[in-house]
C-alpha cells in the first residue's frame, strides 16, 4: 500500500467516525432521564398529562404528575 491508498483510507475512516458520533449525539437527545419532563396521552379517555421522571429501574419509569410533585415540594 502507498501513501496515498493510506491517507484516502483514513479519510474515509474519519468520516465513519463522524457518522457514528453524529448518531450517537441523536440517540442521546432521545433518551429519557430523572427528572424530564414526559407527556402521556390517554387516547380512550380523550386527555393527556404531563409528569415528571422520578426514578428509571430496568426501564421502568416512576412518574410523578406535575402537581403532585408542586405540592410535595411546598
């Protein structure tokens, strides 16, 4: 191999690396953690709530309602 198979190899290696980078900063604006804010809707019921993240355990979510969590810290 030469110097130029080498550099356009590597060039071609940093533009992966910024692709996964570039992936792995969405993901992180996904994810949900303590203390977000999550809306769940209730389609049957016709209304939808706002609650906060308490605590994630094996994936699953305490969720507090807003007010609730208002009046405890009062």
């Amino acid at each position: 191999m030469n110097v130029q198979e080498l550099s356009m190899r590597l060039e071609n290696l940093e533009h992966k690396v910024l692709q996964v980078e570039t992936k792995a900063d969405a993901l992180k604006q996904t994810s949900i953690q303590k203390g977000d804010k999550v809306k769940v809707v209730y389609p049957h019921l016709g209304i939808q709530g706002e609650y906060l993240v308490k605590k994630i355990d094996s994936g699953v979510m305490e969720l507090v309602a807003e007010e609730t969590m208002k009046k405890i810290q009062e």
